[in-house]
C-alpha cells in the first residue's frame, strides 16, 4: 500500500492534504521502510518528506503558511515522527536525507504557544541525540547528522546534554578520522558545543577541567595536520574569551601544558605555530607564574628565544604580534637574568 499525499495539478503548488494527513502519511511510509531494498516504500518516503519540506519551507512562489507549521509542528511531536526521522535516516536515500535535514531545521525552531515543542521533544528523548552522535561513524549520513546536531546545539538545554552525555568524549576519536569532510564537520560541531552557551561551557569545563584537557592534548599533538592545525587555533581562540577566563587561569599554571605548547612552536606549521604562540604569550605574561612555570621557561630559554625570534612573519605583516613577540622576548630574557643574579 502506497502512503503519500496527493499533488494539485496545478502548476507550483502543492495539495491540500491536512497538516494530520501529511505528518500522518509520513509517519506510516516512514514506518514501512526497512532498509534500501524497498524501493516502492523509499519512492513514498522521498515524495512524502519533500512534500514536507516545501510547506514548512515555501518556495520561489508560495511562502510557508505559519498556521500550518505550527499544526505540523505539534502532530510530528504527537505521532513520534521526529524518532523516526532520526531512526530511519541510515535507511533514506540523498535527496530524502537532504529535505529532511531542512524540515528538521524549521521544526526544531518553530513555536507552539510559547515553547519550541520539538526542542522539548528532543529533551525528552535524549536517545535520539546520542544516535545521531554516533552516525558519525556512518559515511554515508555523517555530513546530514551533522547538520541536525549542530541545530540541536542552538538549544542551550540540548548542548547541555551532548555536553554532559558519554557519546561527548567520541569528538575526540571523530577529530581524527582520515575521511577530511567528516573529521571537520565533528570539529566544526565541537566547536558550536565549546561556543554557543558560554555559562553552560563554562559550568561543564569547571567540573570536567581534568578529564577535557587531557583529552584535549591528544588533539593538539595529533599526528593528522587538520586535527593539529585546527585543535590548537582553536585552543588560541578559546581560550583568550572572557567568559573563560578562570579556565585560562588554572590552564596557565599548569607545567604539562606548557611542555605541549613549547613542543608546538617548532611544528613545521607556519600557523600552527603562529597559534601556538598566542596560548604560550599567557603563560609567559601572567604575573602569578608558579615557580615550576619559570625555573621550566628559565632552563629552555636559550632555546625559546630562539624559537620566537624565528616565528615565521611576513614584515609588517601584524604589528600587534610584533609588539608581543617583544614583550614575550623580553620578559623571557628578565626572568632569565633573575634567576642567574640567585645563584
């Protein structure tokens, strides 16, 4: 038995199936798809999920009716259509994953009454994130789940979770994939999770200060260049914002860290040591040194010194990092100097 709506005939527009008859005919075409192997089953699914799409979406000649998103919106949370959008992805063909990629973007952002009624759905069936953290592992829908979890992460309590959840520690392993588009579509997607909630981050990295950070090191001293280059310009940046600035504090104290970061200035990377650069200057700027900071910078200086001065720049081409590498210079040089006058 065949489950999809029927198209008016006339030119661009779509039929007038109810927004319950269109979640409904999608749930059960949905239902009936087991695997690639059933085509007639796939043909429905495709026709009924792009049917979805253009009204959720609109197109060039007819905008979304707001009305009927909302309906749609309430019905796919009712009849458990979001479960199996996520379940039986690993199942659809391209086309259908791609429109289902775009009916999840607007369901996950579309309000009924006062709440994002999808959002909260995910919440309550938290199973489905994990999963589609997981289909990483699959080549074929990686780049799609990848898409939907990164709108899952807009929402502070959906981060929160993927934060908080064991599947959170396979970033690590999918930063190094050899497949290029996948590792960087995990590290664009850990990056949002680093990113868009700054108290929630920074309440997860407090508690899991340990454990991240050792996990981290692995990245930044990476064997793959993209998940080296990427990791550390990453580590620069994050570092550096306001909102985690006692995560710096307590990173800055630590020996083990700055070995790793002493190690990436002699990367055979121009960027990667231009990064590397930008987390070592704190180390060396922060007027609370510990002792085990300074007699490690005091015994390599002769070294650092040399590393920084060889920093490869093109003249004049930042005269803030020229001002720095200076100042990193010269406060090396001082503690130096500090420390001969004590023996």
């Amino acid at each position: 038995m065949a489950f999809f709506f029927k198209a008016a005939p006339s030119k661009g527009r779509m039929g007038m199936a109810s927004p319950v008859e269109m979640v409904r005919c999608t749930k059960e075409s949905l239902v009936a798809v087991h695997d690639r192997s059933a085509a007639k089953a796939l043909e429905d699914v495709e026709r009924n999920i792009s049917y979805l799409r253009q009204t959720l979406v609109g197109d060039r000649e007819t905008e979304p009716n707001q009305e009927i998103v909302m309906q749609i919106a309430t019905e796919i949370c009712k009849e458990d259509v979001l479960s199996l959008f996520v379940q039986k992805l690993p199942s659809l063909g391209w086309e259908a994953r791609k429109d289902l990629v775009q009916c999840w973007s607007v369901l996950l952002w579309q309000k009924v009454g006062s709440d994002h009624c999808c959002a909260q759905y995910l919440e309550n069936h938290v199973d489905l994130l994990d999963f589609l953290v997981v289909c990483y592992n699959n080549i074929e829908i990686a780049l799609n789940c990848g898409n939907m979890l990164r709108e899952c992460i807009k929402h502070e309590s959906l981060a929160k979770y993927i934060l908080e959840s064991a599947s959170f520690e396979l970033f690590f392993k999918y930063a190094e994939l050899p497949n290029f588009d996948i590792a960087s579509d995990a590290l664009c997607t850990f990056k949002d999770l680093l990113t868009k909630h700054e108290m929630v981050v920074s309440q997860f990295l407090s508690s899991h200060y340990e454990q991240f950070f050792e996990l981290y090191a692995k990245l930044v001293s990476s064997t793959n260049y993209l998940t080296r280059r990427q990791s550390v310009k990453f580590l620069s940046e994050f570092l550096l914002e306001p909102p985690n600035a006692h995560i710096m504090k307590r990173y800055i104290l630590e020996v083990r860290y700055l070995k790793l970061v002493m190690a990436l200035l002699k990367d055979s990377s121009k960027n990667i040591k231009i990064c590397a650069f930008h987390i070592f200057k704190v180390f060396v700027a922060n007027p609370n040194k510990s002792e085990d900071i300074i007699e490690v910078l005091v015994e390599n200086h002769e070294e650092l010194l040399k590393l920084i001065h060889n920093l490869p720049m093109t003249k004049g081409e930042d005269e803030q990092l020229e001002e720095e590498i200076d100042l990193i210079i010269k406060e090396i040089e001082r503690l130096s100097r500090r420390a001969n006058m004590r023996q």
